[in-house]
C-alpha cells in the first residue's frame, strides 16, 4: 500500500484567497515559514480563471535588503517594470504621454537608459530610442519657478513625493491593464492588478521592519493621501509573511506596549488570510489511511498517531507519502503479525 500525494488540492483555499481579493484591497497572506505560501500563490498564478481576471506581479524585498532607504523603492519600481516588459505590456504605452510628464530631461534620459538597458533590439526597442532622439532635441526645461521647485521633491530618489518617470511609467502601464481595449481587431478585456510582495518572512528581523516602513511610506497616492489605495494604481497588494511570527519580532524591536495592529493596519483591509498546507496535508494522508486500511472510524481515537502528523515536518509527511509498505514489509514483521495491514500500523500508533 502507498499513500500518493502526486497533487495537492487546494481548491478550496484557491476560492477563499480569490474571495479576499475580490473584496478586499491590502491583504496579508499569513502562513508558517515553509507552510506552502509559495505553492498557494504558483497555484493562483497559473489557474486559468484567474489569469483570465487578473494580472499578477511579484517583488522580493530580500533581494535587495542591504539596500539604502532611499535606494528599496527605486529598485521595486525597476523589478516591476522589468516584469511590465517580459509580459509585453510597456509596447501599449503612449510614449509622448510618458515623456511629456518628465520634469527633468535628466529624469527623461533615465528612464529610457533604463528601458534600453534590458529591452531587446527590435520594434519596441526601435520606438522607445527614435522618440527619445525626438523629443530630446526640442527638450525646454524652462518651467515656472513653482513647478521647478516640485520636481525638487517629484525626482529625489526614496522621497514619499517622488514622481518620477519611472512611477509614471508604471502607473500609465497598470492603468492601461486596467482597461478594455481593442487590438488587431480582437478585444483585450481589461485585468486587476496585483503586486504580491513575497518572502517577508526570510528577511533578517534587523531589515524586516525598515523595508515595511519604506513600503508604508509609498504605499498611499502621495497625491490623493485620504483616499485609500496605491501609489501605482494596483487594484491588489499582497504582502506575504508569518502574521503571528511577525508580531513577537515587532515587540522584541519595539517593546511589549507597541500596538502591532495598529502598526500592521497600513497593510490590511481585513483579518489576515490565513494558510497552511499541512493541514491539508494531514487530512488527505488520513482520509487515504481511513479509506486503505478501513479504520475511518477508528481514526479519530488515535490521538498518539494524530499528534505525531501534526508535529511533522512537510518534508517527513512528504516521505510518508514515498513509502510503498507492500514491499518494505514484505518480511518477517508483516508475518508476524499475522499479516495484517491494520495491525501494523496499529503497531507502531
């Protein structure tokens, strides 16, 4: 007898999270470090339906962790950007529309550096240098003192007020997916945007809080700081972590008397979703153990053999799963015991 767990079915979960997202605007997905956050969220990605109804995006702050305050934001809009490309959603751009809302032609060369640094030669690549050679030559910088003195603030690097070429960029990006459109002649339903911010929980604690702090900073539309959602305009931000790990980290950083949810509430539109793959796990391992050796009855009164599944490890409940008994006890012992499945595993409960 082998118990097989080729696939996991999460559908039920897979509908709960889709729920949240449907309704709820900031959510944290909370599970136990290596409790099947990752395998939840590949799941969702890649189901049809919800592909059909929403664009994913994800970022991971531990890539750039050692990063400067100033330097955390920069590089999420860059790994959004890059992301932008690679599902070839910047071709849809208006390009005029993007440059002519640069205040700076250093801000203006940035941007298309950038841009031409990763995309590769062809149409896209050709349009963005030709309209940058255009508009380039006929540049004026010569703006009023006023909108001068803004873009001070619209162009520094990590300041709450930036509005760069690059968060333009984004923004003109997800608002175009966020539309319908018609293109060679068939319609592009429009798509929520969701920027998933993934791996909080592998960030070392003495960096967790700084770049939750910078993500709170630019979380809001600097613009519009009364009315709730974001910066970029996604319809969704995820962020994934441990919820109930985080909070001991947050009162050994902060002291006992911090208030953690009222901390966190910058994050969360509602309760925390909250996951776990084990669980599922253990319930499918049971039902087969109930089902192959008929003790679905007795089951429930085998506390000593419950406890041990609930403190497994996924990787020993995964082994559980790669055990073909039929040929492992295939000796004395099975014989032993009168060759009987049941009194077997009955023997090691």
């Amino acid at each position: 007898m082998k118990i097989t767990l080729d696939s996991i079915n999460i559908s039920g979960k897979l509908n709960d999270f889709a729920q949240y997202l449907e309704t709820t605007d900031r959510i944290i997905l909370s599970a136990k470090f290596g409790d099947g956050k990752t395998y939840l969220l590949n799941k969702l990605r890649n189901d049809e339906v919800m592909k059909d109804k929403y664009e994913f995006f994800t970022i991971y702050p531990v890539n750039y962790s050692v990063a400067k305050n100033e330097d955390v934001f920069e590089y999420i809009k860059r790994d959004i950007i890059v992301q932008l490309h690679k599902k070839k959603l910047l071709e849809n751009i208006d390009l005029n529309a993007l440059f002519a809302s640069v205040l700076t032609s250093d801000d203006f060369t940035s941007v298309v550096s950038f841009l031409l640094s990763f995309v590769p030669m062809g149409e896209f690549y050709n349009k963005v240098y030709h309209k940058f050679l255009e508009i380039k030559n006929k540049y004026d910088e010569k703006k009023h003192t006023a909108d001068k003195y803004l873009s001070q603030f619209a162009n520094t690097a990590g300041c709450i007020y930036e509005e760069d070429g690059y968060t333009t960029l984004i923004r003109m990006a997800i608002e175009w997916i966020s539309q319908d459109h018609s293109l060679n002649g068939k319609v592009k339903k429009a798509k929520k945007p969701v920027l998933i911010i993934e791996d909080l929980d592998r960030l070392d604690p003495k960096h967790l809080f700084r770049i939750l702090n910078v993500v709170s900073a630019h979380i809001d539309d600097s613009k519009q700081p009364d009315i709730v959602g974001n910066k970029f305009g996604f319809n969704n931000i995820v962020l994934v972590m441990d919820y109930d790990v985080t909070k001991h980290i947050f009162h050994h950083f902060y002291g006992a008397q911090a208030c953690y949810e009222g901390y966190m509430s910058k994050f969360l539109s509602r309760e925390p979703f909250r996951y776990s793959i084990k669980s599922i796990m253990i319930r499918d391992i049971e039902a087969q153990l109930g089902e192959k050796l008929g003790i679905h009855e007795l089951l429930p009164y085998l506390k000593h053999f419950r406890e041990k599944l609930a403190g497994s490890s996924l990787r020993d409940l995964y082994k559980l799963t790669q055990i073909d008994t039929d040929d492992y006890f295939n000796g004395f012992e099975y014989s032993y015991f009168g060759g009987s499945m049941q009194h077997l595993y009955l023997y090691f409960i």
